[in-house]
C-alpha cells in the first residue's frame, strides 16, 4: 500500500489537518479515513458581484405591469439611436469595417492599449493647440463605459469617494460602488438648464475625493454646458485640487443655435481623463470601441497614472481589433453631412417633443441642447392618485403603452426621461398618448384640495 500525507494547518474558520491515506490497486487510487470535518461544496458568489448594483435594472425590472393591448408599444426609454432603424450609420463607417475584415490583417491580438496607429489617429482627431495629444496620450477600450471603469479604477482606491451629478447617468455609482467606492451625489438645477451646484458641489469635497466626474453632454439631461460655467467648474476642481473625469461620449452632439467646448481645451492645470467613443456619434453602440485621452498639462498625473492604465487595460486585452482597424477611416473620413443630419433630426424631435409635453397641464419639460434625451418634471400635486414617478410611469405603460424612464433611475425622482432617438411619428403619437394620460389623472388645485380633505 503507498500512503500519502496531504496536510491543511487550519486556523480559525479554516478546514483542520487532514490524514488522507490513498491505496493504490492498480490504475485505481481510492482515499481512505478521513480524519476531521467531511469536506462539502462551498461555492459563493465574490463581494465585489454582490456590491455591484444596477439602479436602472433594479427598478425596471421591477416595474411589473404589461402594456395596454389595444395599443402598439412605444419604448422611448433605451438610449440606443440604432432600435428603429432611421439612424444608420454612414456608408462610409460600415465600408471601413467592411474592409478590414475582408483584409484579414487585423485578426490577431493588438496591444492592450491598442494598435499604435489606431491611437495616433484618434490623437489627431481630438488634438488642438488648448489641449494637445500624442498616441502615448490614448488608451483605447471596449466602449465607453470601460474607458470609464478603468479611469475609475485608476483614480480611485476603497474607501476613497468619488463626485457624481445627480442626475446622472447610472452606471458612475455601479461601477463605483462594486470597487468600494463611496458614491458623492452633487445636485443639477433644471431652472438652469441642468447647471451644476457649484455651492454644492464643493461642500462635498474631502480629504477622501478621488476625482469629479464631469458630464457635457449630459444623459439623462440633454443640456450642454456653457464656456463660463465650465470654467467655474474647472475654478472649484482647481482650488480643491481634484482630478476630474470628463464623459464626453455625447461629444460634439449639440443642436445647431449651442457651441461643445471639451472641458479639456479650458484647463490650465487640472488633470482630466476624458472619456469617449464611437457609440452616440457615430451610431454604432454594439461595436464597443472607446478612448481615453490623458489630458495632464502640467504632468500631475505623471507616469503613476499612465502606468496604472496601462496595467489596468491588460486585463481583457483591448478592445476590438476590426474596428480599431477601421478606426482612422471612420474619424477622418465620415463626411460632415452625416453628423449634421444626424443631429437635424434630433434637434427636430427635441423641439416637437418639448413643445407637445410643455402643453400638457401638469407636466414641465427642460428644453435640451443637444445628446438623445430630455427631461421631464411631473407636478405631483396635481397626480395624487401616484406616489412617485415609478408609479406615474407604470401606469403609463398600462394604459397607453408608452415606455419612459422614471428618473429615481437617476436619482432623480418626480421627473421622466424621453428618448428623441425615434422616428417623428412615433414622437407625435407618444406624446398625444402622453397628453390623454395626464388629462386623465390631472386634478387642479381645487380636486387636490378635496381629496386631502376626504382622508
């Protein structure tokens, strides 16, 4: 008989010491005594799965109510532009791909940043004498929201907290709060078109806050900030000396009579990681090719932060290397015409949609400048028969088929988000559902009063 010795020193909640002895009977080796508690399937999902919370998910799904049958669904709540198909991509955009993939030469891995080329055209795109980039200064990701994980995980350590606008868009407190990161919420004002509270905002700052997140355009607001009021954002990052981490995937994407200012062309000496992609722009969210850009004009971020995001993108090994193959004919030749078509139609949408909402008693719409959304305040006092916008909402799917997000979604309850991604047709019909909803519901003062009397 051969006998083997497998030894555990356990301590604690650890397995005490096992004497297995193994008998060995040909090709065969069966355990023998087993000495100490009887080893059992203990297989638990990790603390970092269970930290990580989707509000959007969470609520939507709760959201247990079908449409009314006797009308067609109208989803104005994914903020995909692809889902009806009246936003294709350029022809030009689908050929580069096309291209590459017939090539065969970018089949292979690709550096973890990504290909060198790919990175030198993405610098050249964005570079301007405000704020210059090299290749060394793009990290290329799966999407945008990984350019945003990895610049979280980078600035970032448990414990640490982070500035988050409220409302904004989910996936910042997701993220952060898988990794330990305290979550800080700053307020917008919608009497100001979603500007943020500077006030506020600076009161949150303490010798724990890793970074400001900074959205322009925004999801789920729609708004556009002004020159001057990214600078006096820029004024408070700079006294409190907090990095900031710029999501700028609606880049670019602003209504005609609005100007985009990248808020790293303004700085002189705050650090920003801008994040971006090809989703909303170029109409192609499934494609998932992102950027950073390393803005660092007076190298406070040094190499600690380079390195870190270097190590940090080895982890899935890049993004996609078809796209990244056709990455420089996307950017430098998809014709102006396209994104201005683009953004006619949005901005076409935009207007009849505020126009139809802002008619409608008991509804407050926040004109947007630019990205896919809009912002919607329901006056609750005149639906109380609804506690809150989950419920107004789930009605509203109920009885007209129409699908808006509830903006406690972005921390943000009482308000609704549109999507004006979708056909003009499809706009009109919503909002006239919309409007016979809340005709339906809307009491005036005076029924308010009555029914607070009768309880």
């Amino acid at each position: 008989m051969d006998s083997y010795l497998i030894q555990v020193n356990g301590r604690g909640d650890r397995a005490p010491m096992l004497d297995v002895h193994l008998k060995s009977t040909g090709n065969t080796i069966s355990a023998g005594k087993v000495k100490g508690r009887k080893p059992r399937w203990a297989v638990r999902a990790s603390e970092m799965s269970k930290k990580t919370f989707n509000p959007v998910r969470a609520i939507v799904d709760s959201m247990k109510v079908e449409p009314n049958p006797k009308k067609a669904m109208i989803s104005l709540s994914l903020g995909d532009p692809t889902v009806f198909g009246n936003l294709p991509t350029n022809d030009e955009v689908t050929q580069a791909v096309k291209e590459v993939l017939d090539s065969g030469q970018c089949n292979g891995y690709a550096p973890s940043v990504g290909y060198q080329s790919c990175r030198e055209a993405v610098a050249a795109y964005y570079n301007c004498p405000e704020a210059p980039l090299k290749a060394q200064d793009v990290i290329l990701t799966s999407g945008c929201s990984q350019a945003i994980e990895l610049a979280l995980a980078v600035l970032a350590n448990p414990g640490q907290n982070i500035l988050v606008p409220r409302p904004g868009f989910s996936l910042y407190k997701t993220l952060a709060l898988s990794m330990g990161i305290e979550v800080k919420l700053y307020n917008l004002l919608p009497e100001k078109a979603w500007e943020i509270d500077l006030e506020h905002l600076e009161s949150l700052v303490d010798e724990k806050t890793a970074c400001l997140i900074v959205n322009n355009p925004s999801n789920p607001c729609g708004s556009v900030f002004s020159k001057s009021h990214l600078q006096e954002i820029l004024a408070v990052a700079s006294r409190q000396c907090v990095p900031i981490l710029a999501d700028e995937i609606y880049g670019d994407m602003v209504f005609a009579d609005c100007k985009y200012e990248p808020i790293a062309t303004l700085s002189t000496n705050v650090p920003i990681l801008s994040c971006g992609g090809l989703a909303k722009r170029w109409l192609v969210p499934g494609w998932r090719m992102g950027w950073i850009l390393i803005h660092d004009r007076r190298d406070i971020f040094g190499n600690e932060i380079r390195d870190g995001l270097l190590r940090l993108s080895q982890r899935i090994l890049g993004p996609c290397t078809i796209v990244q193959g056709a990455l420089e004919r996307i950017l430098h030749r998809t014709p102006p015409e396209f994104y201005h078509n683009t953004l006619s139609i949005l901005k076409s949408n935009a207007d009849l949609c505020y126009a139809a909402l802002s008619a409608i008693p008991g509804l407050q719409p926040v004109r947007p400048a630019g990205a896919m959304y809009l912002m919607v305040e329901i006056e609750m006092e005149h639906f109380p028969e609804f506690e809150n916008d989950v419920e107004f909402t789930e009605r509203l799917i109920s009885e007209q088929s129409v699908f808006c997000l509830p903006a406690t979604c972005f921390e943000y309850p009482n308000f609704f988000r549109v999507v004006i991604t979708v056909p003009e047709e499809m706009i009109l019909e919503a909002c006239s559902r919309i409007q016979e909803f809340c005709e339906m519901h809307y009491q005036g003062a005076e029924g308010t009063q009555d029914l607070e009397c009768d309880k």
